[in-house]
C-alpha cells in the first residue's frame, strides 16, 4: 500500500491495533507490527489464515525505548463504529522507526529501502561491541526462497 506522498510510512499506534504493538507498517504482502522488544511480520495466506515471523531482540537494555524518526506528512484517522469516543484521529507517519539502546551504544533502525521493503540498520556508536547484538527469529510460517530469490 503507497501512501499519498508515494512512499510507505511507520504508523504510530494511537489505539487502532493491539495494545502492544507500538508502529505499524504496511506493505503489499505483509504487515510488520513493532512491539517493545520484537518485530512481528504477518503474511497472509490463501488457505489457512495469516502466517507469521517474529524477530525477536534477546536481552535488551531495560531502558531501551522505541521512536518513530523523520516524521511524514501524513495523518490517518480510524472511524469504528458508532461511538466518537472510540475514533482516533491524526495518527502521525514516520519514516523511520528506531529502537533506542537495545544494548548499550547500540541502536536498531527500520525505514523503507530503495525497492519499497522494510530493512534495518544496527547503529553503533564509537566504542559500542558488536557481539552484544542478540536476535532470534521464530516463524509460524512455512517460508521459502522463490526461484527469484526473494
């Protein structure tokens, strides 16, 4: 899904999704929802139902926080039901999400790449260690490579 700008954008989690999750960030063919320690992809399948894959940060820094970056120019609202108190409006999109010292110098960022998908960064600072960095990937997918590699 392009957004009016062109370009994809993290949607900050005003009430419209779960709890949880912090940022939203829609694609053609999936969804990514940012959580506190973990990032949760839904792809959906014909058959069974959404499927999904989970990257999730191992021991991260208690202190560690989460923040969209570069804001875009785009506000949503949600209308459900009948109830005004229940909307939500100017939801803010940004053009990046980072994860704030998940350990210690070293940050996590997402953000669009030049083909339209999601893609992260770890960001050091001078000094930071490297071998810190713990991540595990749980699937409740049966995910392949295709012919094309993707």
């Amino acid at each position: 899904m392009r957004g009016i700008l062109g370009a994809l954008a993290f949607e900050e989690n005003r009430g419209q999704s779960d709890p949880r999750v912090k940022f939203v960030f829609r694609a053609r063919g999936y969804t990514a929802f940012f959580l506190r320690d973990r990032l949760t992809i839904d792809f959906p399948t014909e058959d069974s139902g959404p499927s999904a894959i989970c990257m999730r940060l191992e021991r991260p820094n208690r202190g560690m926080s989460l923040e969209g970056l570069d804001p875009v120019p785009i506000q949503t609202g949600y209308f459900r039901g009948r109830d005004a108190s229940r909307w939500v409006h100017g939801v803010a999109h940004y053009a990046k999400v980072r994860y704030r010292d998940v350990y210690s110098g070293v940050d996590l960022v997402f953000r669009q790449g030049d083909d339209g998908r999601l893609e992260y960064d770890w960001v050091l600072a001078p000094g930071a260690n490297p071998q810190a960095i713990r991540v595990k990937f749980d699937r409740t997918a049966d995910l392949r490579v295709a012919k094309t590699g993707t």
